[in-house]
C-alpha cells in the first residue's frame, strides 16, 4: 500500500467515528429532552389532581 491509500483510509475511518459521535450526541439530546418533557408533564399532572374540597358544595373534576 502507498502512503496515499492508508491517508485516504484513515481519513475515512476518522469521519466514520466523527459521525458516529454526532449521532450518539443527537441521542442523547433527544434523551434529555424527553426527560425534561416527562418531568413537566409529572409536576403538572402533580399541580392538577390535587382532590376538590369534600367540604365544597361544588366539586370541580380536572377529568374530561
């Protein structure tokens, strides 16, 4: 093999694995944003289910 083939193979090889992180790093930031997502829906499911008053002549039911 010349010099020119193994350059060309390991550029190759380089930009293999720079896409491979990219897309582990795309990953993992739609991960984290699924986190982040699932705890808002978590505190307002938290904030909405609280129960209506039994003393209340009215109840008021977040359920549709």
């Amino acid at each position: 093999m010349d010099t020119g083939t193994i350059a060309g193979a390991a550029l190759l090889m380089k930009t293999g694995q720079t896409q491979q992180i990219l897309s582990t790093a795309m990953v993992k930031q739609a991960a984290n944003q699924q986190n982040q997502l699932a705890g808002l829906l978590a505190q307002n499911v938290q904030k909405t289910t609280q129960p209506a008053n039994p003393d209340s002549a009215y109840g008021f039911s977040t359920y549709a």
